[in-house]
C-alpha cells in the first residue's frame, strides 16, 4: 500500500470524509449496542431523541455544547500551532478557580462590570497555566503533551485542597465545594426559566473572533506558518518561541472560559466535578472540526448531542451511557483517517 | 521514627519496589515503541485495559496467569491498532496515541457495564500472593525489601533483562534500535519497517497493559475506572529520564517510587501539610525528571516522523 | 521472453525491460529497457528528473513499476522488495546514506544480514570480514566507530561495504561523487576498478560527462523518462552525450569581466560553536564585494551550512563580527537581515517554503508585517495576491494560481518562488545555498541567469555550492571551507581544479591533517 499526495482535493472529499469518519463511528458503536443485547436502531433513536426531541432536549444539549466550544476553540488553535495542549482541564479549573475567589464577594461590582472582569481574570489564569508547559517547550525542549497531562492532576489536586480548605464553602455541610458566587457574577438565561445560559453565545462570539484571527490578521498567519513548518517561519524573519507564546496565552485563555462559564452560567460554584472531562473531549471536537473554528460550533453540538443523547438513552434502554464516550473517541480516530484521505491517494501496490 | 530513619527501614524500600513494579512495565512498554521510532500516548488508555482485561478473566474464573496473558493480548491489540494507524497511515502520533486513551478508557467503562450490570461495589478477586524466594529472602533488609514480592514484580525485573538483551545483543534488537534512528537504513537492508515498528508498538503495548494488570491483580484486587490515574503519563516522563535505556529506566521507576513511598510515610508524621501536595509529588517530580534530562537525552532520531515507503 | 538457459548471452547478469512508472500527470520512466554485462561499469547519464533514481528504486524494490519486468541472473525479480534484490545480490549506495547516524559502521553492515529471530549476533566474526573486505577493496574504515564520527567519504565507503558484505553481484551507485572531493572520487574510481576485476557488474548513475567518460564501460543516457541513447565508452564525446542528455547544446553560463566595488557583506574573526560545543566555524574572514560572484567551495559538512545559518541570521556568532551594507549584524534579528539580503536556502521545501500554505502566504513571508500587505494588524490579501501573481509572472512559474498548495510544486517552481520572493526587491546582496541541488537542466539554467543578472546590476552574491564546475563557472573569486576554515579567496585567474580539490581535502590549512 503506498499513499500518494493528492494535487487537489475534490470538494466532495471534505463532505464525505466526516461524513465517512462518523458513519464508521456509528457502526462500531453499533456492534457494541447489539453486544449488550440493544437494538442499535432502536438505541440510536433514543439518543437522538434525547438529544433533539423537544426544546428541553435541545436546549440541554447547546447548555452541554456550550463549554465544548470554548476547549474546543483553545485545542483548534493550538493544534493548528503544533502546540499540543492536552492540558484543557487543567485551564478549565483554573478559570472556575478565578471565577469563584473575585465572584464571590470579592469584588463588591455591577453585573456588566463583574462578568466580562471575571472571564478576563479566568482566561490569565489559563493562559499562565498553558504559559508554563509551553516555556518548557521551547527553552528546553521538553514535551508539551506529557506537562500539560502531567499538569492536569496537579491542578486538580490543588482545587481539591482549595475546596476543602481555603474556599470551602462553610455553610456546604462538609462536601468539597466552594460558596456560590454573588448575583452580579451569575450570567443571564437566554430563556428564562430554562438552564441555557449567556455563556453560549460568548463561546459562539469567540468562535467567530478566532476566525477573524486566524484568516485576517498577522497574529493568525504567523501562528498557522509556525505551526506548518517553525524551520521555515523562523528563517522568514518570525519569532517562533514568541508566536508559540502568543498561541499559549489564546488556547490557555479559552479553555479557562469554559471554566469560568460553568461556574457563572451553570453551577453557580466549584466541585471537583465542575468538568466531566471537557478539557479532553474538547481534543475531539478540534480534530472533528478539522480545527476550523467555526466547525468547532457544529462539532460540539454533536458531541454534547450525543452524550446528552446517551444519557436519556441509558435510563431508558439500559445500554450503559458510556456508548457516548465510546462512538466520540472512535470518530476522533475515524476522522483523521479520513482526513488523511482528503490529502493523499492510496494506491494498493 | 523521624523523616530520616524511614529511608533506612526495609519496608520503604519494599514498598518502593511494590510501587515501581506497574512504572516499569509500563515505561519498559513505551520504551520499545519510542526505541522503534513511535511515540505511544496510547498508554494510560491501555493500562486501564490490562487492569481490566486481566482482572476480568480471573473474575470469570481463569487463573491469574491466564489473566496476564490476556491483559498482554489485549494491550497487543490496541497497539496493533496504534501502530496501523501511524505507522503505514502516517498519522499524527499525538493525536492518535490520545485517541487511542479515550477509546480505550471508554470501551473498558461500557464493557464493564455491560458485563456487571447489577454490581454497585467492584467485585474482587485473589490477587497474586507475595512469594518469599528461597536464600534470598534471608539477606538482611535486602530479602524483605527486594526478595518478599509478587511474582508479578519478578516478571518486571527479569522482562527489563530481557528487554535489554534483546535490544543490544540481538539482530532483532538491533533492528528495532535503527529503525528507530533512520528507518530508511532498515529498509535498504530488506528489513520491513512497518512490520518491524507494528510489531515493536505491540510487544510495547502488551508490557503496557500487564502493567496495567499488576493494579487489579498484585498491588490491588479489584477493578476501579480511575485506577490508572497518570502512571501512563509518569511512564512516558520515565522514559526520558532514562534515556531511553532499560536499565536507566529501571532505576528512574525504582527511585521515583521511592520518594512517592516516602511521601506517604511522610504525611503520617509532618502534619499541618494538606495530603493533595504529598499526592501531587509524583507528578511535579515526572515534570521535574523531563526539565533535567530533556536536554542530554539521546532520543530516538526517527521519533515520531513517520516513514512513508519510498518517499523521501 | 524465455530464461536464461535458451540461447541468451549468459554474461547478461541484469535485465530491465519495458520499465515506466507515473507520478500523477509525470512520466518518470517511460518504456525503459536496458542490459548489465558480467563485469562491466554501466553509465546511467542523465540530467536531474530524467528518471535515473526512479529507476534504480524501481530496481532496488523501494517503488513498484506500472508496467515492465526485470531479471537478475536470469530469474525474474519480485518487484517492490528491499529482500528480493539483495537477495539476488544486488546492491545499492543511495545518493543519501541510508545509515543510522548513532550507530557503529558494523551494526550499520550487519543490520539485516543475520536471522531477526536468533539469541546472539555474531560480532567477532563480522569485525573479522568487514577488515577483510576493507583491506581487499581499499575501503579502509573502522567497524566500532559511530557512523556521525565519519566523514562523508568514509560514509560512502560503509554503504560499499554493505553491499559487498552480503555478496552483492551488481552494485549500483546513485551519483556518488557529489559529495566527494576530487581526490576522493579517484580513490572511489580505483576502488571500483577493483569491483569489476573481481567479476562484480557496476551501475554508475551520474550527470557528470566526464566522470562518466572515465569510468564507464558502455552509457545509456536517459532523457525525460526515456532511453534515448546506449553506445559504448570507447569513442563517445562529451559534446555529443551533453546533446543526447539535454536534447539540445547547452552553453555554459559565461560571466564577462567586470570591476568589483566596495565590500557589502563582511565577516571577520567570526567562531560558531555547536551545541556539543565543536567550533562549527573558526577565525572565518570573508568579504563578498559589489558585483562580484564570490564562490564558497568545499565538501558538505565542513561548515557550509553553519555559516549560511549565520549569514541568514538563524544563528549569532560567538566571537567576531558580521557587517551587512557598513551596518553591524553580529547580534541582529533575522527580520532585519531578510530586509537588506536576498537569502536563498539550501533546503527548498524544509526552510525556504512553508508547503502546507499557499503560494501567496510564502510570497509574503518575509514581508507580512508592513505596508502594504498588513495595516494595523490586518492583513490585506488582495494586495498580497497581486503581488504573489506579479511573482508568478516575473519568474515564469508554472502553477495552477497564487492560491495552490505550494507542497504540490516542482522543485523547479519552488526555487522560481524562493527567487521571485527574495530577489524581486533587488537587494544589494544575496546569499545562494546550493542554488541548484536537485533541479532539472532547464531550471538551474534560470537560477543562474538571474543570479548573473544580479551581479550585472551591481549586486554582491555569496554562493555555497558543492559543485565545483558550477562554482568555477560563475565565480570571480572562490574560497574553500575545510573544518569550519576559510582559505584566502583565490581570484578566476587562478582557479585550477587540481589545486581547488587539494584544499577540499584540507591541504593548506596549516594545522589540519589531511583528510583520510
């Protein structure tokens, strides 16, 4: 089998190719679904019922999209940087961590004053915690991927000593969690009554400002030349370390939002439980969206539909809800495969 | 007994060894794929299925070895899948290897939800008894510290001799070093690299995985979701710090489990400090193992390129 | 056809008949045959991209042929396996070593020769045969030392000793004197003198006319994917194989007399060391000078690359000083040496293209920042893309538009572009790294038309080159590189290649000893 670059790629590949990649997902998932004695039609069905069906079910699934798309955005842009954070989680903490120690009375401040404060406050927290990683990178070449994994259990360790000790809740019966956060810090319903919050439609407005980065402004060049070919970008005159920064302090600021988003829109304060994982399934909404930004949007529907989806699914079906995690790490696989197949040509000889 | 008597008694040294053993089937495991050129983040994903996989099968009534034969096979399955996806695909090993985890991570969780549907407390099983080896285990403090383990932390000591003999005594060691430096060396001496490179991810993956295996089997006796908790990741640290030689990487699993032995002595008797910074320990000392050796480290030159045949 | 046993000439030891292989709309090999005798040196002649190193990968098993068939001894051979060819005991010296840098000659020699699967090498008894054929082939090399320890010729003679450690019949050399030193290459030529003596059969790939008059037997020259010539040694010209090669007389570049002036690039005292803190450079004086081609010979890796790094701005020296247009640079930013030097790299696709981005993305690589392609940040890529296109235009690049993925050009056009980008601003000096490497007769041709046009108009042209009949054609001054040293600049007058070569091998360099 050899792989031959492609001169051009036809248009239909970029269609069929997710399309392709999340048809295999489906497949895998299920053979798995009839392993545990489902119907997958029938299973299938559920999840989109559960995910679509009615406004409560689409509305909790963008409440889900909505910290999806901000660590989704920070992977994007970092990937397409070759910077690998996979540190998402530990950002997303810290920001929550931000939120709650200036939202909780600390800053005595008005609504439209104290929440864009509180976001800004949160993304310098992630920004700093992808900061460290990333100077390891370039000054001594130690591997991002590894500190920003490594880094994620630190950081989780450290919110655990702060939500038992320093801003555990006095009034929280003894459970780790920190006080709620002030009325002004809390960010509006869109619909009232139902838990669909601002936040998603900041997550959205950033979508669309690392589109405009990416496409318009030097910032965005220079972090897509660095990431292509740093050899190359260096001997044109860019400061590859600096631009590496640059891409540390945006990915590390918009994984912290989601944090900080949680806490203002949602929870109201910190558990340890604040993020079942978005710091990672944020690596699969990037790569689903061919790190685009604004696929970002639509990859983290899907993804929040389907583990939205699956949860409704298993109280009813009795197919264990993790068949979400299960098809969300196969389409991770299956779409850079397909990718590959939108840049080379296989031949079989 | 102060902070310092600890480090002289034989039963932190015998916990150290305890400690180490899944590090070093494991940082063994990366350290064939990375020496044939394949960064493997599959890791942590992969030791939770031998935990898994092994612990599973005794459950089901198989004996232990039997159990550590399947978490190898299993851990050699997801490698397979590792290695056909970057090794004649090409495809970005980071994002890949980190596919591999959640993948693997998932599928144990719905497997094992399926499978114990009606269990609210994890099942257990009777794991690996220590095993006193003859003569040896009279030697004063080195019998109780080295000499009074599973035969699973046996088995890690003898596959790191295995492994370093193979590597450089062997033609196929040999192999699997220069592939791992220049593949296109290999390929001009009619030596197949994407056979050689699929079959080092999966030998790797298989120590991996049995790596895996000694939680729920020697050091624990059931099945938790989280039970891997970062030891992937402090393995890859490991490699590193050892160079990428068996026998360095030995001594890294070995030392670094002594101090995380240490930490959990220590918080017994220095109060005042919150027990999450003992428990961070482990990690800001892998961090701190890559920052110092980063720089000397002799890696692999082909690590993470992938080679496409025929194409230069 | 029919085997070997009925009635063929039984001193036919290779046959390749009705070879072609297509890379997309590229016709590499098109309906290629030719014979190898027993015992005689094979020239493959050609210029770069006729197709001679397809079809020696073809041969060796690294690509699979669309169509046609090949013969070893008579038995027809597996396509596309490393195994199967050197089991048929055919060996291949890659134009790039195929060797493991950290390893030792011998791992490097034994690799593959044992069973994969066996508890033990055997190391004694290799180091005994690997001496063995050194001393019979002049090979000399030693078998414990790592292969980064050798110089480029001695890496050259393990890629020799592995095909003849596996008792290789046929041995096929791709370009092997690119990277030699005059002396080598005769040393290389002895030692091949002695292969055919011993009844091993040669195929010697080359460009290079007279090398090939010298050492071949018979010559099949290639032309665009096809055999357009086999005629034996004995009586061809080197007029006549140019014509064949190129399909046309092709004139060597002449450069007319012209007055050097004032010093533009000048670099005194200047020592780099590595990163294992070896001096790269040492004591390195050089001043290139309005209007001249100065020519910097030597072999690869005696400090070429390190001082074109310097010079780009990539690296800062440790000690001396470095003066671009009477403005100090010794601790300058790569920016601002891109502003006032036109830089051509050696590496087209590593380091001067980013082949992931579009043609207009690399055009303004150098220049994104400012006016016009860029206010307050922003890019503005109508401008770009004029620009890119006047680009295209002024260097006759052959692309589908200024928005094509740069990755999916020729070698040819990716150096058009590199020369569009860097010299379209005609600045007053200019750095040329291997210029040439790897391009067709038709592209090195424009390269440098448009670097003599430079000189014409005045500008100071460093170039780093490895071929010495380039250097020696273009140049009014050339100095040597030898160990991280520069010679003294030695003026057109004076160029000899006897004496040029000796320097190559380190010879007046007081200090140094001569190369092995």
């Amino acid at each position: 089998m050899r792989l031959e670059p492609r001169v051009e790629t036809p248009f239909y590949l970029w269609i069929a190719a997710p399309i392709a990649a999340i048809a295999a997902s489906l497949v895998i998932a299920a053979l798995l679904v009839m392993w545990a004695g489902a119907e997958p039609f029938a299973v299938f069905g559920l999840v989109a019922k559960g995910a679509l069906g009615s406004q409560f079910a689409l509305l909790e699934t963008l409440t889900r999209a909505t910290p999806l798309i901000f660590t989704g955005l920070a992977a994007a842009i970092a990937f397409r940087a070759r910077l690998w954070n996979i540190g998402g989680e530990a950002q997303l903490y810290g920001g929550a961590v931000l939120a709650v120690l200036l939202g909780t009375g600390f800053l005595p401040l008005p609504a439209p004053v104290l929440v864009p404060l509180l976001f800004i406050a949160g993304a310098f927290a992630g920004a700093l915690l992808l900061l460290g990683p990333t100077m390891l990178k370039t000054r001594f070449g130690v591997d991002e991927v590894v500190t920003t994994l490594l880094l994620n259990f630190i950081i989780l360790l450290f919110v655990s000593f702060l939500l038992e000790g320093p801003l555990k809740d006095p009034m929280g019966l003894g459970w780790p969690q920190s006080r709620r956060v002030i009325e002004a810090a809390q960010l509006p319903r869109i619909i009232e009554g139902k838990r669909l919050h601002l936040g998603f439609v900041i997550a959205i407005a950033m979508a669309a400002i690392v589109w405009f980065v990416n496409a318009r402004t030097t910032h965005g060049y220079e972090m897509r030349a660095v990431g292509f070919n740093p050899k190359a970008a260096r001997f044109a005159g860019m400061k590859v370390d600096w631009v590496m920064m640059k891409v540390a302090l945006f990915s590390g600021g918009l994984a912290a939002m989601a944090g900080v988003s949680e806490v203002t829109g949602l929870k109201g304060n910190l558990t340890l439980d604040l993020s079942p994982g978005f710091g990672y399934s944020g690596i699969v909404v990037a790569m689903l969206a061919m790190l685009h930004p604004l696929g970002v949007v639509a990859a983290s529907i899907f993804v929040a539909a389907m583990f939205v989806g699956a949860d409704a699914m298993s109280r009813q079906a009795g197919v264990p809800n993790y068949i979400a995690h299960v098809m969300v790490a196969t389409a991770l696989l299956t779409m850079v495969v397909g990718m590959l197949f939108t840049r080379f040509r296989v031949h079989w000889r | 007994m102060d902070a310092i008597e600890i480090v002289f008694t034989a039963s932190l040294w015998a916990a150290a060894i305890r400690i180490a053993s899944p590090l070093i089937f494991a940082t063994l495991g990366e350290l064939i794929c990375e020496r044939a050129g394949v960064l493997n983040l599959g890791i942590e994903g992969i030791m939770t299925v031998g935990a898994f996989t092994g612990w599973f099968t005794v459950y089901m009534g198989g004996d232990l070895w039997t159990g550590v034969m399947v978490a190898a096979l299993s851990g050699a399955a997801f490698g397979l899948l590792h290695g056909l996806l970057v090794v004649p695909l090409g495809l970005s090993q980071h994002v890949t290897g980190i596919g591999i985890t959640l993948l693997a991570t998932a599928l144990t969780s719905y497997v094992y939800r399926v499978a114990l549907p009606e269990v609210t407390s994890p099942p257990k099983i009777d794991p690996f008894q220590p095993w006193a080896v003859p003569i040896f285990s009279d030697i004063p403090f080195l019998g109780s510290a080295l000499f009074n383990q599973t035969p699973l932390t046996y088995l890690a000591f003898v596959s790191v001799a295995l492994v370093a003999y193979v590597l450089y005594r062997t033609p196929l060691g040999l192999a699997v070093r220069m592939v791992g430096e220049n593949p296109a060396a290999v390929e001009a001496q009619g030596i197949d690299v994407t056979v050689l490179r699929i079959g080092a991810v999966m030998v790797g993956s298989a120590f991996m995985a049995v790596g895996g295996a000694f939680l729920t089997m020697s050091a624990f006796n059931s099945f938790y979701f989280d039970m891997v908790n970062g030891r992937g990741w402090i393995a890859i640290a490991l490699v590193v710090f050892g160079s990428w030689r068996p026998g360095k990487a030995l001594l890294g699993a070995i030392l670094f489990a002594a101090f995380d032995a240490y930490q959990l002595r220590l918080q017994q008797i220095v109060a005042g400090i919150p027990y999450q910074f003992f428990l961070m320990l482990p990690y800001v000392l892998s961090i701190l193992a890559l920052i110092t050796m980063a720089r000397r480290a002799g890696y692999p030159r082909a690590l993470m390129i992938p080679y496409r045949k025929g194409e230069r | 056809m029919t085997m070997s046993d009925d009635g063929r000439p039984a001193d036919i030891v290779l046959r390749l008949a009705g070879i072609s292989k297509r890379f997309g709309d590229l016709r590499a090999n098109d309906d290629i045959s030719l014979e190898l005798r027993r015992g005689e040196v094979l020239a493959l002649l050609g210029e770069n991209g006729a197709g001679k190193t397809t079809l020696m990968n073809i041969l060796f098993g690294h690509y699979v042929a669309d169509a046609g068939r090949i013969e070893a001894f008579g038995r027809p051979l597996l396509p596309g396996s490393p195994r199967a060819a050197l089991d048929a005991g055919i060996g291949m010296v890659h134009q790039h070593f195929t060797l493991a840098d950290n390893l030792t000659v011998q791992d490097n020699i034994v690799l593959g020769t044992e069973k994969l699967w066996s508890w033990r090498g055997h190391t004694a008894r290799a180091r005994a045969r690997i001496a063995n054929l050194a001393a019979d082939f002049g090979l000399a090399v030693d078998p414990a030392k790592r292969i980064a320890d050798l110089s480029v010729g001695e890496r050259q003679r393990v890629e020799i000793l592995k095909a003849l450690y596996r008792e290789a019949r046929i041995l096929i050399l791709d370009e092997p004197t690119a990277v030699l030193t005059p002396q080598e290459s005769e040393a290389l030529f002895a030692t091949l003198k002695k292969l055919v003596a011993n009844g091993l059969s040669i195929i010697f790939i080359s460009h290079k006319l007279n090398e090939v008059l010298a050492v071949s037997d018979r010559i099949v020259v290639l032309r665009q994917g096809r055999v357009v010539a086999t005629r034996p040694t004995q009586g061809a010209t080197s007029a006549d194989l140019a014509e064949l090669m190129v399909g046309r007389a092709v004139p060597m570049p002449k450069i007319e007399p012209q007055a050097a002036g004032a010093e533009l690039l000048v670099l005194s005292g200047v020592r780099l060391v590595g990163p294992e803190g070896r001096a790269e450079l040492d004591d390195v004086a050089l001043a290139v000078r309005e209007g001249e081609v100065h020519g910097l010979a030597g072999v690869s890796g005696n400090g070429q690359a390190a001082l074109a790094d310097l010079l780009c701005g990539l690296r800062r020296a440790d000690a001396g000083s470095f003066r671009l247009l009477d403005q100090d640079m010794t601790g300058a930013e790569t920016a601002s040496i891109a502003r006032l030097m036109g830089r051509i790299p050696e590496d087209r696709h590593a380091v001067g293209l980013i082949g992931d981005m579009s043609i207009t993305e690399n055009m303004i690589a150098e220049r994104y920042r400012a006016a016009p392609f860029a206010r307050h940040r922003l890019i503005d890529w109508r401008a770009a893309r004029r620009f890119t296109q006047d680009i295209i235009a002024g260097f006759d690049v052959r692309c589908p538009g200024p928005q094509a993925t740069t990755r999916l050009l020729s070698g040819g056009n990716m150096q058009k572009l590199i020369l569009g980008r860097e010299l379209s601003g005609e600045p007053r000096i200019i750095l040329a790294a291997q210029p040439t490497r790897g391009l067709d007769i038709g592209a090195v041709a424009y390269v440098h038309e448009q670097l003599l046009a430079a000189r014409r108009r005045g500008a100071g042209i460093l170039l780093i080159s490895e071929d010495l009949d380039e250097l020696l054609s273009l140049s009014d001054r050339i100095s040597v590189i030898y160990r991280g040293r520069l010679s003294a600049a030695l003026p057109r007058a004076e160029f000899d290649v006897g004496r040029i070569g000796l320097m190559m091998a380190g010879h007046g360099f007081d200090g140094a000893r001569h190369a092995a």
